[in-house]
C-alpha cells in the first residue's frame, strides 16, 4: 500500500527516531504468536524485530490502557509504513485492538508509541499473531508492477488498510472460456473490485453489495484484478476467488455403497437442478463409470460393479456456464466376504489337550475368526492364513458339545456373516 496524509505523517514522525534507530541497531528480536509487555515513558516509543519464515497474515494486536492510546505500526528496514493501529482510551481494558496486513517472508520491525500522552508511564501488551499462507496478499501491491500472482480456483484473503489502499493481483487465464469473480459479502461494509487487461481495458466490476459474484467471457491471456475501498471496508478482511471451473463438491455429499450380488450406488446430495455429476474411476484421465443431470437436489448413479475391495471413485460437478470442477475422491468399502462353508470347518473337542479348529480351501492372507456367540460375543481364536490351509487352538472350548462361529475376512473386504459349526462332547 501507499501511505499517505497527516496521520501518517504524524506516526512517521512521532515514531521515526525511535524506530529507525532502534529497528537498525536496538530492536529486541521477538517471536511471532508471543505476548510481549513493556512499560512505555510518555511520548516514548520502542521497537521490536520480528521474522516470518514463510509469506502469511500477520496481525498486530495492542491491549488497551484507559489512560492513554497507543500506537503501533510494521515496517521494513527502509522505514516503508505497511499498516498501523491505534488503541482506544476506554474503561474495558481488556479488549485488545489490532489490524491485518499479509507480508511475504522477511524481517520487520513493529513499533509501540505511547501517543496519548496523559500519563509519565503506561504499561503495554501487544502480539504480532502470523498465520502461514499462500492465499493471502503480499504488501506492498498497490501498482500493476508489484502485483501479487494467483492461481485461478483459489480463495484469497487480504485487507485494504487505508481508504486510498488497492490491492492488485495477477492472474492467467489459461484458454477462453468463462471466468467468474466472487467477493465475500459483508453487512455494513463494501469493496469494489474490478478486473482488466494488460491494456487497461475492463472486464467486469463488481460491488460487494450488489451480487456476490459475476461472471464473464475472457480470452486466453494475463489479467488484472484490482480490489479497493468503497464504503466502509478499511481493516476489513475480505476475501474472493476467481474461477474458471465449478467449485468442487465436497467428500460429505458423496455417499458409496458396494453392494454385494447387485448394482453397486454413488449418491450426490445438496446439489441444484441442471448440475452434471461424473463418476471417475481415476484422480486423473481413468474411465467414467456414469454421469447424470440432476433433476432436484440430489442424483443417485449405478455402477455394475465398482469391486470386491475397497476402493474409491472420483466425482465431479458441472454447472453452466463454467468448466468441470476438480475431482473429489470418496473411499468405499469392500463387499461382504463369501461365508465359509461348513465342509471348510473341522472343529475337535479334545480331552486332556488343547481343542483345535481346522479351515481349508483359504486363500492366503484370508482373516478367520472363531466367536462364541451368533452376535456380539467374544472372540475364541483368530488367524491369518499363509496358505490354503490354517489351524487355531484353544485350551477349552468346554466338555460337552456345542457350537463355535465362524467368519473370514477377505483382503480389502468386509468380515464374512458368522456362520455356526457344531462340535461334539469330549471323549
């Protein structure tokens, strides 16, 4: 941003002795997402040096005093202004006051200044909050030079800090088609935001309180998208994404159900009338295993067979006039493992050793359970087979006949429904 007018001035040079000698030879390094206090002399100022890693949001927050204002500000080593803030002089003084400016990775210097001036001393707190992020503005990009570049299909986030802020930001258009610009609307509060191209030339402007969104024809080239102030948005945070494709659905409204012996079934919900949902069976290029047009607010697609193992299927949503979403993937279960057949099962009740149950005709890798009970019950005996064949023990299974239960577990399937095999007394 370009600082400008007599407030700036004013915090300029009210604080600049301190901050620049202090930032170039005297400011305490501190760390970000730290409080930090200090008490301040009257129309005193100190600076601190703080360092982000990576670009992100960064959050300058000052706690009140009721008897006196602060002031606080970031800058580079050059003495460039990106934001300020001023405390209020109130009886809660525990509220803390802070503003917002996205940064890339580099060293800054915050400055406090006591600026209200009624008292010899006054306690301060403050904490410079940093979020990591690639979506959010880079200070300064107030000109077509120093645009922040963005990717289509994106959320940013920024903030216009004083009324004759802009924020600029790059962007390309990968081949000509439609491309839809939304703002974040917020109650009270309006941003303007407009897009041209390299000559200057626009292609869409938007109130954030008119629509939420607008979309438009554009060729395949490099383009401008140039947010600012309108009616009371200064420290406001926004946000806004400009797409060429669908937003893509989420994993929640996508139900899979890999039926055993029928059709298996991909459900879509919360969806609008007219949209298109795909079914992949691939992240990328694949086969499609069905496609439909919503009639209502949800689609039910059938697959012949999605597989015996749990897999996943990659869906998208098509709404005119925009390009296809991005694929989401939605896992799905395996089918229900085939029941073991009783002639699998030997079950031997032995007396004065360990009694023994024998599966054959397994395949290796094949999980076998041995339960006392048709449902619930506890678990006798369980074994993974290394071959066709796989022999369990326990040390009792009682003396008198009864019945065990039993169930496989294929790889990548559901455990088998139980199936009963009786065994004779003891002899």
């Amino acid at each position: 941003m370009i600082v400008f007018g007599a407030i700036i001035f004013m915090l300029s040079v009210a604080g600049k002795t301190d901050v620049q000698a202090a930032a170039m030879n005297q400011a305490k390094t501190i760390k970000v997402n730290s409080l930090y206090k200090g008490t301040l002399a009257n129309k005193k100022g100190i600076s601190y040096k703080v360092t982000l890693p990576e670009a992100g949001n960064v959050t300058l927050s000052i706690k009140r005093n009721a008897k006196t204002s602060f002031a606080g500000q970031i800058q580079n080593s050059k003495g460039y202004i990106y934001t300020f803030v001023y405390t209020k002089r109130q009886d809660d003084t525990s509220v803390f006051d802070e503003v917002q400016v996205g940064l890339p990775k580099g060293t800054y210097y915050v400055s406090i200044n006591n600026s209200g001036g009624q008292v010899s001393k006054a306690d301060y707190q403050f904490t410079t909050k940093y979020i990591k992020s690639d979506y959010y503005e880079k200070e300064s990009n107030d000109k077509i030079a120093t645009a922040n570049a963005i990717n289509l299909n994106a959320t940013y986030k920024g903030v216009i800090s004083h009324s004759d802020d802009r924020d600029i930001f790059k962007f390309v258009v990968p081949q000509n088609g439609n491309v839809t610009l939304a703002m974040k609307q917020k109650r009270d509060t309006i941003w303007r935001g407009h897009i041209e191209n390299t000559k200057g030339e626009p292609f869409g402007e938007l109130y954030s309180n008119e629509n939420g969104s607008l979309t438009t024809y554009m060729k395949k080239g490099t383009y401008y998208f140039l947010m600012e102030n309108y009616d009371d948005s200064v420290d406001v945070p926004y946000e806004f994404t400009i797409s060429d494709r669908n937003a893509p659905l989420t994993a929640s409204q996508i139900k899979v159900t890999n039926n055993t012996g029928k059709a298996d079934v991909v459900k879509v919900s919360n969806l609008k009338k007219g949209d298109i949902i795909t079914v992949y069976n691939a992240q990328s290029k694949g086969k499609v295993l069905g496609k439909t047009t919503a009639k209502g607010t949800s689609v039910s697609l059938t697959v012949n067979q999605l597989g015996k193992k749990t897999g996943k299927v990659y869906v998208t949503v098509t709404k005119s006039p925009l390009r296809e979403s991005d694929r989401v993937a939605q896992t799905f279960k395996g089918e229900t493992s085939p029941s073991v057949k009783t002639s699998q099962v030997k079950v031997t009740n032995h007396k004065g050793k360990a009694d023994t149950v024998v599966f054959s005709s397994l395949d290796k890798g094949d999980v076998v359970k041995v339960y006392n009970a048709q449902s619930k019950g506890k678990v006798l005996m369980k074994g993974t087979a290394k071959g066709k064949q796989i022999t369990l023990s326990i040390k009792q299974l009682g003396k008198k006949a009864g019945k065990v239960y039993i169930t496989t577990t294929k790889s990548g399937q559901l455990e088998s429904v139980r199936v009963a095999i009786s065994y004779k007394n003891e002899k």
